[in-house]
C-alpha cells in the first residue's frame, strides 16, 4: 500500500509527499485492526440479537401477547 | 472579546485523498479523503474546543479519531482509554465498548448525511484529554450516536486526525474554541 499526503498551509503553499513506511505500515495495521473488530462487533450483535428472539418466544410460550413483552420487558416483538 | 464561540482556523491541514482546502471563515472543506489532519486548532488560548462536521462517506463505517501534536498522530493503542458508544436505531437502542484502540471512534458515517459535533475538553493542556462526540446520521435512515473516550498521557496536543475505517469522506467542519 501506498499513498501521498498533502499539507495545505495558510498562505496557500502546498507539498505533497509519498507516506513514509512507518505512515504507511500504521495505516496497514490500522486496517487489519479494524475489521477484526467489526468482525467482533458484529458477532456480538448476531448474539445479542439471538438471545433476544429466544427469550420473547420463552416469553411468548408462557402466554404473553407481544404488547405484554414489549410493555414488561422493553423487547420489540417484530 | 466577548464571550462565546471562536473559530480556530489551522495553521496547516495535511490530508490523504482527492483535495482539501481552508475556508477564509477558517472552515476546512475537503472531498474524497481517506484522511484529514488539522494542525494549529488547539492553542493555549482556549481550554475546551467544539468542532462540527457534516460530511458523506464512501461507506457506512466508523470514522477514527486521533489527537495529534506538531504534526504527529499519536497512534500508541496502550494510550487511548475506552472508546464508549450508544446508539438508537429503528427501534433499536444499544451501546458498545472498546478498550485497545490506537485511535478512538469519532462518528459513524454514511453516504446520504450526517451532522456531528464533537467536544474536545482540555486537549492543549498538559493533562489527558476527554472527548465526546453527538450526532445524528443516514444509517438505517436515521441513527443517533453518541460517542465518548479518553486519553491518558498529560501531553498537550495541537490538532487532530480524523479518517474512515473504509472508502473516503467528503464535507466540511469547522473547529471552535470557547471563550469564556
């Protein structure tokens, strides 16, 4: 991976510059560190989301409406 | 001069991407970056900063944040604190946390819009810095997010980078220190 980077400065002067290795080996690290945690984030969503849909149909083998676990509970049944 | 809102226009911006420029009214504009660096904004004029941005990204993802001092980023992970996120959507409310970052969450962008504004409390004195960012974007059609962090080094820091975890940015932000 490579790429340049431009300073602007106040009185209108510019330089572009090709990004030194530690710029370009942080950028790299950075991506690899950002998909894994959305790969985390997101595992823990689907889990979250998993855990829910279970205890609303628990809720809901019990007898109560949809409107009674939304009301008791906080839990939108969709 | 009176009290109240006071822009601080740049001494310098270094971006990555197709342009960026600084505004006469001391904005920054910048379109298709993968990075942007303000330089110069916190001064020790001012203790606390306020800095608002609407923008469009490339792609739904998070935008980085790091503080950053005479043209350096600080990048080390082990000196940013928790990254603490809550967010509303559908019908949806929920939060995250993430405590190994090398740089914090700044906002979540989108491709239709979003508006935030982020507080940086104390960032040019020498005692570690406290952020916390509010806004309001496209996602799902419309999500809240809220977003707060730490850092824990006592250095003084004189401008930030902000960049997308993926594709590019385009929009504008001012940086505004409050007088008081």
């Amino acid at each position: 991976m490579s790429f340049t980077i431009t300073t602007v400065y106040l009185d209108g002067r510019t330089e572009t510059r090709d990004a030194t290795p530690e710029e370009v080996a942080q950028r790299e690290a950075d991506l690899v560190a950002f998909e894994a945690e959305r790969v985390a984030r997101e595992a823990a969503e689907a889990q979250a989301a998993a855990a829910k849909a279970s205890a609303i149909a628990k809720l809901e083998a019990l007898g109560l409406t949809a409107d009674e676990v939304s009301a008791a509970f906080g839990l939108q049944v969709t | 001069m009176t009290n109240g809102l006071v822009v601080m226009t740049p001494t310098s911006i270094a971006y990555s991407g197709t342009s960026a420029s600084i505004n006469s009214d001391g904005s920054v504009v910048f379109s298709a970056c993968t990075s942007l660096s303000l330089n110069g904004v916190f001064t020790s004029d001012y203790d606390n900063y306020m800095v608002t941005i609407r923008a469009t990204g490339t792609n739904d993802t998070y935008v980085r944040c790091r503080l950053r001092a005479s043209g350096v980023d600080e990048s080390s992970a082990s000196n940013y604190y928790v990254d603490q996120y809550l967010y509303a959507l559908s019908t949806t409310v929920g939060a995250a946390r993430t405590t190994t970052n090398g740089a914090q969450s700044f906002y979540f962008s989108n491709a239709q819009r979003s508006g935030n504004t982020a507080y940086f409390f104390g960032p040019f004195l020498a005692q570690p810095t406290a952020v916390r960012e509010v806004g309001a974007v496209g996602y799902q059609n419309a999500t809240l997010q809220e977003f707060a962090w730490t850092h824990s080094l006592s250095n003084s820091y004189d401008g930030f980078t902000f960049y997308p975890n993926a594709g590019s940015l385009t929009g504008l932000l001012t940086v505004f220190g409050f007088n008081q």
